[in-house]
C-alpha cells in the first residue's frame, strides 16, 4: 500500500467503526486483502480494503463514507465469477456480501421468496423444498454461488430450457447507488408496470449500476417427479433433429445437455454403462412435472427414439439417474487431461444454429491445429467451447488467441451472443463492440453514466476502456 | 508420482467450489478461512522472506489454524487438490519458524514417551478426576465441579477409565482356533473407551476371528501430523510400522477409529500386501456371516448416522456403514440431513477454537435432533464425544454411540434390549 493511502483509510476506517462496522468486517491486512482480489478466472489484484457489511443499511454507510473520498466501490458474491466481474483495482474497496446471507421470508401464498443477496443458491434451493416449493434456476456453481452473484450476471443452467434463467424469476430488488441512497424497484405482483422497469435493468448489470441489497424471488411448485434419458446420435444434425422432434411431439423435457464427440471420447472409458462406437453426439434429457405428465412424455420420447437413437437408456431410480449424469459431471476434469490448458468460452445461439457452429467450430479447430472441444445446454443454444492448448507454447497460446477471435464471429453471424451464462465482465469487454453497434453501446454507457456519473461503481467492466486487452 | 506442497498448490483454479463445504467458512463467511483463501494466503505469504523473518502476518496465522482438517475441501474440489497436506505442510514450517505450541508440545513428547506414557497419565488422571469431574446423568462423559479456566460446564470430558483397553486384554484367552487380525484401537479407544474395543473385539470373535492388540502400537500420529509436527509423526510411523512388520503372518489390519483408518491408510512404506481396514469395511467383507448372526434380531430404537470425515471424505467410506446399521435396525435406521456435514470436532480444534466448533456442532445437533432418532451412530471416538457435547448443549435426549457397540448388544442380547453396564 502506498503511503499517502495510509492516513486516509485509518480515518475512514474510525468513521465506519463509529458508524457501526466491527472490527472483524473491516479487513485491512495486506494478507487478508489478498484472499478478495480474485475469482474464477484467476485473475488477482488487491483492493485498498474489504468490507463485510451485515445489512443494507451497512451497505449504505459504506458507499456513503467512500463517495466522500471518491473511491471506488467492486460488489462481490463468491467470486465464482468468470468474466471476472468481481476483480478490484488497486484503488478501490471491496464490499463482499457474503455476510448478508440470510432468507427474509418465504411467502407460501405469494410463492416468494425474499432473501438478502449473500444466499447461496442451493440453500435457498433446500429451504424452500421443505415447503414443496422450486425455485429453478441452477447455475452449475449453485452450491457455492450467491443469488446476488446470479441476480448480477444472470445465471442460468440447464433447467433454462424449460424454466428460464435468473431473470425469470427476479419479481424485484433494493439497491444501494453509487450516491449511497437505496432503491427499491418492482414488488410482489405479477402484473407490474408502473414506471420504468428497473429491476430488469439491474439484472445482469454486473455489478456496475447499484449493489443490490435484497431480492424479491419467484417460486414454483415442486415437480412431482423426473425422468431422465440418455440419447446417442450418430452426428450433431441427427442430434438437432431429435430435439426439434421432441418439441414437436409435445415432449417439454426441463434439461437437454449435449456432448461432442471429443467429449464423448474423453469421458467414454469412465462410464459406467458403455457407447456405441458409432455415437458421436450423446443428449442427457430431463423430464420433468406431475408423476403423469412424466410417465406419458417419457413413453412418447421412448416410441419416438428406440430406432432412431443409437442408445436409449432409460433411468429407473436415482441411482441410475446418477450414473447417465457421469457422463456430463467427469466431462470437465477428462477434458483438462487433453492438455495442460484450455481458453472456455460460454457462446450462444439460437437453438437450430447449433449444428452449424459445431460444423464451423469443426473447421476451426482443423485450421488452427488445436483441439475444439464442445458441450452445454443444447435446449437453450449455450454451448460451451473448450480450445485445448498449452499456453506455455507461445505460438499456440497465439492461436488460441486467434481462434477466440474467430469463435466470437462464427457466433455472431450465426445470430448469437458472445456469453450465455457468464457475462462480459473484464475478459470480453475488447469483444463488445464486436457484437453491438457504437449507437446500441453509447445508449449502454448512458444508462453506465446516469447511475454512476464518476464511474466509481465496478469501473473497468462490460465497456472496453482504452487500452483494455482480452483476457483468457 | 508424489507432489511438493508447491505443485499441489499450483493444481487449485480458484474456482470455488470448496465454499459450499468448508465448516469454518460456513459459519465466518471469510474468503481466508476458506480452503481456496487459504491456499492464496499459503502462495502469497513467503515465510522465507525477510519481511516475515521476524513475526509471521496474523492473517495467515489465524486462517492456517482455524482447519478441522476435515478434508470437505477435497471431497469437493474437482482438481484433486490435496488441500489438507498443504495445510499440514505449512503448520510444519509455521513451528519450524516458531516452535510448537508448548502444550503440544509436551503432549507430543508424552504419545512418545515410553516410560512416562499417556497410558500412565490418563491412570493416574483416573483416580483424580472426580475431584474435579462428575458423570453426566444421561450420557457417558464428565462435565467440570468447579469453574476451571476456558472450560464451561457444558464442556464434556471423557470419563477417565481405571481399566485401560489393555488392562483388559492382558487378561485374555489365546483362542487358537480363531483367525488372527491385527486391530488398531487407536489412543481414545485404548485409554478413554476401552468398552467400545471389547465390543470390537467380540464382535470380531462371533465372526471368527482374533483380534490381536499388540500393546506396542503407538499413537497414530494424526493428531501430530496436523499439528505440523513431522518429526514425531515420523516416528510415530515408524514404531507402528515396525509393529505391523513384527507381525507378518497377519496382513489385515482393522480398526474402529475413523481418524486412525484414515491416518494410517497414508502411511508411506506400507507393506504392500497389508491391508488397512476400517471395521464396517472388514464387516462388510463378511457380510452373509454377520447377516446370519444377527438373524431376525433388530434394534427397536430410531437410530441415525453421522458420517465421520476421516472415514466419509479421509476413506471414501459411506455406503459400509449404513449397510451395518440398516442390518441392525432395519427401518428404525434413517438419515438425518446433511449426515455429512463436520460436526465440528476436528481433533484438538474444539478446545483451541470452542466458539466457532460449537457453532458449526449447533447445526449437527439440530440435524440430528430433526431425525427423531434416540441414537446417532458415528465410527468415530473423535465425533462422539462431541456429539455428546452438542446433545448436553441443547437439552436433547439422544445418545451417541459407535456402530459396532450397537451391533455388539445387539448379538448379546436375543430380545435386542440393552441393558448394558458401562465398564468404570
Ligand atoms: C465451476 C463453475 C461453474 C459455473 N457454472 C455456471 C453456470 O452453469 N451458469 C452460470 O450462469 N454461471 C456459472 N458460473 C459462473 C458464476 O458462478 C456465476 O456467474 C454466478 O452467478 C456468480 O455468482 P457469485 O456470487 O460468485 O458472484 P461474483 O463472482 O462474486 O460476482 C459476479 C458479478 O456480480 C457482481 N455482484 C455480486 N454480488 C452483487 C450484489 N449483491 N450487487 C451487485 N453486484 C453484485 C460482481 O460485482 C460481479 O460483477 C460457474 C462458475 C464456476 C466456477
Ligand atoms: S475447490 Fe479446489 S480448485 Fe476449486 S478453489 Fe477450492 S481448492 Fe481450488
Ligand atoms: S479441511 Fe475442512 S476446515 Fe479445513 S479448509 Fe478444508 S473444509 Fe475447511
């Protein structure tokens, strides 16, 4: 820490102590400060000092006694984050959320519920099955992440579907501003319209419009009962057809995963049941609903496919339902093994493009010599694209480098987004410009500039500064 | 291939995912006390650097000593990092720098000691202690007479045995037509709950075989090893080793302690025919035998189960357990939720960090009080004790007990009823 920084954190730190905070929320340890400088993309910076607030009010006064001294303000949830959305810089403070961790309330009759940021999701997820209630969205990080995080970036997993993302199920919000004061936006009603909707506008604004301090959750009814199915295809297109058959046929499954054929080859002798040699595309389906909804839509889908698939397995019990989900829950530690590095990137499309892309990804990956490999959500069009390298080679870490380029603009032609799931964060903002107009983006930065004229608020994120490189 | 603690390090992508296990972190809501925060402190701190030469950062030391080492991290970190060996590695360089903890330090020096052993301590303590201690009414265990410093008195204590394990076994009758197995009891068996190894014992002996508890087996060395102490985990090593060496006609080892199945399956120079044995394994190997001992004898009392983490996260070990206990109680056997979570104990950490231990055993208690059941199993003396704690905390009537004791009355008793008579 520099020197002149000294007296003016000693002073602020008196002022939060006199305003409430305990000594163990106010982390001023150069060691300590180290441990919230970095999330899951492995990039480490330290801020001048870490927050623990335990309310909204704490939030407050923090943000207040910081905007005094105009410093700068980085929200973090778990720092599971991979665009990097939760990276400080040197100047600035963090305020960790985690402390606010509390479930406010689970309204039956509403089927809401109202939690403080700092929950995780999974325990939200437990609490509210032990009133028969759902609560849908399930990032894969969603033991460990929190639903201010998800609220933040938008979080979705393979539930999306069939259930939507984050953003479905956010009914409102309070926040605190830049300016330290809060605001509360939507409410308990279904039909809302008064006003600008802010709370939409909040979520995935990656933590750069306001901290937000409560949120207001819709929940459903439990299903009942699931049915999950394991579908082997001889090529991607077979694959894409057999989704496309499903819907038709009225089968809404609540999950369809895919995994290529490279995935498929680095998994295949872990698995507990064996492949067809021939498979090139593997489909893990969930069904999901009332025990008969279940049973007569995994009938249609058995009629539909026992010819057609080159495997069909059927689970019977959870356990065998745990066994077709190794084939997806091995896929990421087997692909590591292909080689010592991989650059992830988490694409969308809409859902009928897949085919292309994995064909175009195909050649990529053909031209630039380095291992492509795909899986993801086949449901919803989010792929996630693995370009397996060794980033100690520098002549391949700079085709690495090339074929991001190159996979942002196959997506993109193809009518796709640069991110599904995780954001742009500070990794992909040298990107954004690639996938919208300088109109769309200056309309952007003016909603940036209205919330946090001083851009004191996660600064360095979503909009490319000068000179800010791509990190993978 | 064996890797430095350096490289173990490098292996951890900080992705998080030991979050949503770690006790401490569960209850701090700290990024330092979290194994991925402690790792960074682990990379970033150089205890060579001259900057630290004279007094090592407090963050550091706070973090690195509030582990249970209860290996949750590792369970769930799908790089495989060996978080618990770094941890270990830098208690070791920490008392290199600082020096033991004098206290672990002479108790160290005792489990060494062969003259002046813990077995004598723990004797003499035995005629002492109701000086001090009183039994509690419900459970086995003591709680304080007296107010004594940093010990409430809903703090438990095991109740010091004038009988050691071995006291008992000196008496023994060589039994030749019975198959000999080593059995490891472990120090809290051996000093504090020598019932519960002739309850092992016994149960052994209805399956046919003999335990053979060599009295020169020494202390484990877990309690050593995470203190940072590699000397005298060494050491410790080596004498069971050699004990285990001495007896080559027996290659089975079995033991009832979660804790030392887990410290000695680790052991380097292990003969490689030997095999390490947590008692539900070994059980378990002898299923038909034992299903056909208990017969159609069940327990008649809700019983539940509370996975010990140096069998479930340390072994591997989930499914042998509840197999014995669904033998024994059929459907009076069910689970609590999250049987998983720590309860806690975490060898000397409950007495080193009380507060925080008993907030991460509140949650246990709660959970097992939620069960219904009227005893909670554990295979481990380590969570027993303080689950006996958690139970005298919150009022709560259950007891908790080693799966084998519960199988042993069972065998013992052809009504299933337990009218047992604890050993003074
Ligand atoms: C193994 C793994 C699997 C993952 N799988 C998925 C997946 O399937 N789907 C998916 O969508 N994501 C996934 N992610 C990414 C990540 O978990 C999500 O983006 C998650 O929502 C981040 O939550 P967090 O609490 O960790 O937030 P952080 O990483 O701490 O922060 C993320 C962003 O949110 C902001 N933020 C956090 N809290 C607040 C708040 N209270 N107010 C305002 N801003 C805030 C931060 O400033 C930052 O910009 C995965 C990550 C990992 C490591
Ligand atoms: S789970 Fe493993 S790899 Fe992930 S942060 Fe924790 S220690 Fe590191
Ligand atoms: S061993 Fe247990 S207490 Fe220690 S860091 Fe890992 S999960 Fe946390």
């Amino acid at each position: 820490m520099t020197q002149p920084v000294k007296p003016l954190l000693n002073q602020l730190t008196a002022e939060l102590k006199a305003a409430g905070f305990a000594s163990g929320q106010i982390i001023m340890a150069d060691e300590s400060r180290a441990c919230y400088g970095y999330d899951a993309t492995r990039q480490s910076a330290d801020p001048m000092l870490v927050l623990l607030p335990e309310s909204g009010q704490q939030v407050e006064t923090a943000i207040k006694l910081a905007a005094k001294r105009k410093l700068k303000i980085f929200p973090r949830g778990a720092a599971s984050g991979m665009s990097g959305g939760s990276i400080p810089s040197s100047d600035g403070i963090i305020i960790s959320l985690t402390r606010m961790n509390r479930i406010l309330e689970i309204d039956q009759e509403n089927m809401i519920a109202t939690v403080e940021p700092g929950v995780v999701t999974g325990e939200l997820q437990e609490e509210v099955s032990r009133y028969g209630l759902f609560y849908p969205p399930d990032p894969a990080s969603l033991s460990f992440s929190t639903l201010g995080g998800n609220v933040a970036e938008n979080a979705g997993g393979p539930r999306a579907v069939k259930y939507g993302v984050t953003a479905d199920y956010v009914m409102g919000l309070e926040a605190v501003l830049i300016n330290g004061e809060t605001i509360k936006c939507g409410n308990k009603c279904v039909k809302s319209v008064s006003g600008y909707d802010l709370t939409s506008l909040l979520v995935g604004s990656e933590g750069t419009l306001a901290v937000i301090t409560k949120i207001l959750l819709k929940l459903v009814p439990a299903p009942e009962s699931v049915k999950t199915s394991l579908l082997a295809f001889p090529s991607m297109s077979a694959a894409a057809l057999a989704i496309t058959a499903m819907f038709k046929n009225q089968i809404s499954p609540s999950t369809i995963e895919f995994l290529d054929h490279h995935s498929i080859n680095a998994v295949r002798e872990t698995l507990p049941f064996s492949l067809p040699a021939a498979a090139d595309t593997v489909l893990l389906v969930e069904i999901d609903g009332s025990s008969t909804s279940v049973m007569a839509q995994s009938q249609k889908l058995k009629k539909l496919f026992e010819n057609k698939a080159l495997l069909l397995i059927e689970a019977r019990d959870e356990g065998e339902r745990a066994q077709l989900w190794t084939a997806r829950r091995r896929l990421s530690p087997a692909i590591a093994n292909l080689a010592p590095h991989k650059i992830n990137e988490d694409i969308a499309v809409p859902r009928a493009a897949i085919p292309a892309v994995i064909a175009r990804l195909e050649q990529l990956s053909a031209r630039i010599a380095l291992p492509i490999v795909c899986f993801g959500h086949a449901g919803d069009g989010n792929i996630h694209v693995n370009v397996m390298l060794d980033k100690n080679d520098p002549e391949q870490a700079q085709r690495g480098v090339k074929a991001v380029d190159e996979i942002f603009a196959i997506t993109l032609e193809l009518g796709g987004t640069l991110s599904g799931e995780h954001g742009i964060g500070n990794t992909k903002s040298a990107y954004l410009d690639k996938e919208w107009s300088a109109a769309t983006i200056a309309a952007m930065r003016a909603i940036k500039q209205a919330f946090d004229p001083e851009n004191r608020l996660n600064p360095g994120k979503i909009f490319p500064t000068p000179g800010s490189q791509p990190c993978h | 291939m064996t890797l430095t603690w350096q490289q173990e390090l490098k292996k951890c992508v900080k992705c998080g995912a030991c979050m949503a296990v770690c006790p401490i972190y569960r209850q701090t809501g700290r990024e330092e006390m979290v194994a991925r925060g402690k790792l960074n402190l682990i990379e970033r701190v150089d205890l060579e650097k001259p900057a630290h030469k004279k007094e090592i950062p407090a963050g550091w030391l706070e973090a690195i000593d509030s582990c249970l080492l209860c290996c949750s991290c590792e369970e769930n970190c799908s790089k495989g990092v060996k978080i618990t060996e770094i941890i270990a590695a830098a208690r070791n360089r920490q008392s290199a720098k600082q020096g033991l903890n004098p206290i672990k330090k002479s108790a160290f020096a005792l489990l060494l000691n062969r003259f002046f052993s813990m077995a004598r301590l723990l004797k003499a303590g035995s005629f002492m202690q109701w000086l001090l201690w009183r039994r509690l009414p419900r459970h086995s265990g003591l709680v304080r007479r007296l107010p004594l410093p940093g010990i409430d008195d809903k703090t438990v204590i095991p109740a010091l045995p004038r009988q050691q394990l071995d006291d008992y076994l000196r008496k023994r009758k060589a039994a030749p037509n019975l198959e000999p197995v080593l059995y490891f009891p472990g120090c809290a068996t051996r000093y504090l709950y020598p019932q519960m190894g002739l309850d092992l014992i016994y149960v052994l002996e209805q399956l046919g075989f003999y335990g053979v508890v060599p009295p020169e087996f020494n202390c484990c060395g877990l309690v050593t090893w995470g203190a940072g102490d590699s000397k005298s985990t060494m050491e410790l090593q080596q004498r069971n080793l050699a004990v285990i060496q001495k007896h080559a006609a027996i290659r089975q080892i079995v033991t009832g302690c979660a804790s030392c199945g887990h410290a000695l399956k680790e052991y380097d120079g292990l003969p490689a025919d030997c095999e390490i044995l947590d008692i539900s394994e070994f059980l378990f190997r002898h299923k038909e035998k034992l299903e056909k001992l208990v017969g159609s004898r069940k327990l008649n009392r809700k019983i539940t189960y509370h996975d010990p983490c140096h069998l479930r996260k340390g072994q591997k070990i989930t499914a042998q357990p509840r197999w014995l206990l669904q033998l024994i109680a059929g459907e009076n056997f069910v689970e609590m939720r999250h049987p998983e979570r720590c309860c806690g104990a975490g060898g000397t950490f409950g007495l080193s960090h009380k507060a925080l231990s008993r907030k991460i055993l509140a949650e246990k208690t709660r959970d097992t009080d939620a069960s219904g059941a009227e005893i909670v199993a554990s295979g481990c003396p380590g969570c027993l004790l303080q689950l006996t704690e958690g139970a005298l905390l919150a009022e709560s009537s259950w007891e908790a007990r080693h799966p084998v004791t519960v199988l042993a009355d069972l065998l013992k008793n052809d009504a299933g009823k337990e009218n047992r008579k604890e050993v003074e």
